[in-house]
C-alpha cells in the first residue's frame, strides 16, 4: 500500500505540473450539492495468500444500497491559488449470504455452505485543489485530489469474523468538463478521479445533465460509476464495481 501511495502521488503531481496556465474565475463563487446514489455492486475480493474467490453478489448477497452524497466548491478570483473542493460519499452496505466453497479470508476459516453476514464500508471524502482552465460555455478543471477512506469489509459467520479495514489516503487526478446551452439553463457535464498504476486502479467517473433556475437553485440527473481494482494490496485482490443513477439537488451562489 504505501508503494501504492507513493507511485499515485507521483503520477498526480506531474500530471498536476503540466498545466502551464491556469484562470481564475472572475467573481468569487459557492458551489454545493447534495445526492442520493443508487449504487449496484458487482465483482469479487480474494484473499492472496489462499487464491480464493468470493463473489460480492451471488455469495455474500451484495446488490443494490443508496449512498448520501455531499460536495462545496469555492471558486476565486485569485489566478494563483487553486479553488477548493470538498466531497463526501457515505457508502456503507450490509447483506446475507451463504458462501459456496471453503474460504479463507483475513486468516479466518469458512466452510462450504456457511451462512454469513458482510458489511463493506467504502466511505471516503475527497479534498480538491483544482483550477479552472476554461470558463466561458465550456468549463474545465484539472487538479489533484487526496481521497481518504475510513471504512471496513466484514465478513462474520458462525462465530468467526473476519475484518480488513479499508484506512488509507489516495491522491487522485482530478478532471471535470461543463458544456453550458447559452440562455437556457441546461449544461451537461462529465468528470471524476483516477489513478493507475502497476495493476492498481481506482477509477470514479460521473456524468449528468442539469437545470439552473435563474436564482441558482438547480436540479441535476446523472450516472455515477466507480471502478476499484487491487493486486495484492495487504493481501487482498479486488475487483468491484459499484454503479448506478442519481438524482441531485444543486446550488450556485
């Protein structure tokens, strides 16, 4: 993991270094949001010392969970320093499941058959510095993010449990695009966070359309993938997706 981390803030910082100019907004603004997130898991997690695989959906019963989302960005005049982003995802799951083979996950043994329960907690929150390189009826962003997770997946059967916790802090590479229908109202937009690297790969993209009332109330509908791929990471591989529609309430000050 700290190989990880290390290799990730390299490749965000010199991607970061690569904007040679950056502009400002013009007024000082206030950017905030709030979502409910219909996110669908799907793939599976697998201990590295055992090579053994455990289906998120057909083994421990994972589907569907809604996720509270909730960002503020502040933008500024100052062409220097970057505006300021602030996201927090709640992505907590808990479901039941019955396991189909011998497992062995985080040194706790489970035979075929088991009955258990499992709570994954994915929950994060994203700290962006970005800057504005566009701002007219196309906006684009480009920055680096320091995404901390503060969860755990849990896996309790018939008096074992088995938990990894999920505590660590990624940088990101930061993109977001804005394309405005001049007089209207209507924009349409698409950006997320990446990293990648040696089989390694956090992935979270969105896109949408939205709706700004003339007060700068808004409403936004849009679909929201995240990607989550780990090779021997503290001993687990991962391979999960979780993915769904949204429907979100917005507002630009």
């Amino acid at each position: 993991m700290k190989r990880l981390l290390l290799a990730s803030a390299i490749f965000t910082c010199s991607a970061a270094c690569t904007i040679s100019t950056a502009h400002a907004d013009t007024v000082f603004g206030i950017y905030a949001g709030a979502y409910s997130w219909k996110a669908d898991f799907s793939g599976d997690i697998n201990d590295t010392d055992n090579d053994q695989t455990i289906d998120l959906e057909d083994e421990l019963g994972l589907s569907d969970e809604s996720s509270n989302v909730f960002y503020v960005a502040i933008e500024h005049p100052v062409p220097v320093l970057p505006n300021v982003r602030i996201q927090h995802t709640a992505l907590d799951s808990s479901a039941e499941g019955r396991l189909e083979g011998n497992v062995t996950f985080d040194d706790v043994d489970f035979t075929f058959g088991e009955n258990v329960a499992t709570d994954i907690d994915l929950t994060h929150t994203d700290l962006t510095l970005y800057y504005e390189i566009l701002d007219n009826w196309v906006n684009l962003d480009i920055g680096v993010t320091a995404r901390v997770f503060d969860g755990e997946i849990k896996i309790e059967g018939v008096g074992d449990i088995a938990q990894v916790d999920v505590d660590a802090t990624l940088p990101m590479l930061y993109v977001a695009a804005q394309f405005d229908l001049p007089l209207t109202g209507l924009s349409a937009g698409v950006g997320g966070n990446a990293i990648d690297y040696s089989g390694n790969t956090l992935l979270d993209l969105n896109a949408y359309v939205q709706y700004e009332f003339a007060f700068g109330l808004g409403l936004r509908g849009g679909y929201r993938t995240f990607t989550l791929e780990l090779d021997d990471v503290d001993d687990i591989d991962s391979d999960l997706t979780l993915d769904g529609a949204y429907g979100a309430l917005v507002f630009h000050f």
